[in-house]
C-alpha cells in the first residue's frame, strides 16, 4: 500500500500545480491535464472499494470483541466517503473549460487536505492492525482476488502508473511479484505505451530504466512486507 500512497501523493502534487496555472487555451496542456485526472481518479476508486468491500471485512472477521479496532475500520470507509464528494468537485472544476479555474484551487486544497489525512491516519494505525490480523496466505489472497477483478486491462493501466518516477531499484521490487511473462510485457509494452501519452504536463514523458541485474533478495517478512508496500 505504501507505494500506492505514494502515488496517489504525486498526483496530488501534480494536481496542485495544475490548479495553480490551471486556465490554459493550449488543448494539448488540457488533455494531459485531464488523462492525468482520469487514471488517478480511476487508481483511486479501485483501491478504495477494494479495500471497503473486500479487505475490511476480511479484517473483521478476526476482529470480534474488538471495539476500537472495529471502530478504525469504520473510520476508514467513513473518510472514503468525505473523499468522494470532493473528487467529485474537482471533477466538476475540471470538465468546466469556462468558469472552472475559478474554483479549482479550493477544490483541490479541500481534496488534498482531506486524502493527505487519511493516507496518514491509514500508514500510522490501519496498516498496523492489518499485519496483526491477517496472516501471509489471507493478504496473498486478498492481492490475488483483486488481481482476478482488475485483470490483465486494469494491470496494463496501473502498473506503469504505479511506478511512474519511481527508482529502478523500487520497480524492481513490484516487478518482482509478478510472473516473468508479465514483466517482459510490461518492460516491451505496457510501460511503453503509457509513456507515448502526456500525463498532467504537455510534453511530459515518462521513461522506464530498468535496474541492473542483482541478486536475488529475500524482501518479504513474515507479514509479507515487500507485497503491501508494492500494492
């Protein structure tokens, strides 16, 4: 999760400098602006619902008795739904070409306050209690039920925005939890294919260097550490 986060931090990072400059008549700089949104409000929707409908009630189930661990999952959702409603305004700054820009940054403050916070109260609390509750085999489950779900499509789409600016040595590791056929697709395809579009910037491109051959490292914990910093 916490490269997840990370991600969702840079986009955030890159929303913030389009709401600083955001009316714009060059098309080209909005079309980069709006395929940067899409993707990052779609990775966002997907991993909150599947943490609301699936990763949560695995969590409950060992959590009987239980209150206040109980009462933090409920937190969680219950911040997922404050976020929504501000995606949905940024949207709505976003798709007005005319008067838009002049609601932008306050919707965008609102939304960065408001998911900055919860990545936070999410990496000190929820993360903790999730190496308590779930064994190694329950998380790989998890990871692979959503797998199943997004399928080969969503993982074209997620992986090169997961590691977008990320060190060779960090996409080694999340490339390393894949089968070797997919890291040969995504090295030749998808990672290709995502860096011929521009993403919040015109012009901006993103290319892959892949990490020097290493030896292999043992990089998962008992908990299953190096899977839920990748995903």
């Amino acid at each position: 999760m916490v490269a997840f986060h990370s991600a969702l931090r840079r986009d955030l990072a890159h929303l913030a400098r389009t709401a600083s400059r955001h009316r714009s008549d060059d098309p080209a700089r909005r079309r980069a602006v709006l395929t940067g949104w899409e993707l990052f409000k779609t990775q966002l929707h997907i991993h909150h619902t599947g943490k609301d409908t699936d990763l949560w009630p695995r969590m409950r189930a060992h959590l009987s008795g239980r209150p206040d661990d109980l009462a933090l999952l409920q937190a969680m959702e219950d911040e997922h739904g404050r976020i929504d409603p501000l995606v949905d305004s940024v949207d709505g700054a976003l798709a007005d070409p005319d008067h838009g820009h002049e609601r932008l940054a306050d919707t965008v403050d609102a939304l960065t306050a408001e998911l900055s916070g919860h990545l936070a109260h999410e990496e000190r609390d929820t993360l903790p209690l999730l190496e308590r509750s779930l064994s190694q085999a329950e998380w790989q489950g998890f990871v692979t039920d959503q797998r199943r779900k997004s399928g080969i499509r969503g993982a074209a789409q997620f992986l090169p925005w997961l590691l977008d600016g990320t060190s060779a040595e960090q996409t080694q590791v999340v490339l390393a939890e894949l089968p070797a056929p997919l890291r040969v697709v995504y090295r030749r395809i998808w990672q290709p294919r995502y860096a011929r579009h521009d993403h919040w910037s015109h012009q901006h491109r993103h290319e892959y260097r892949p990490a020097r051959p290493r030896a292999e490292k043992n990089l998962g914990g008992p908990a299953g550490d190096s899977i839920r910093e990748a995903l």
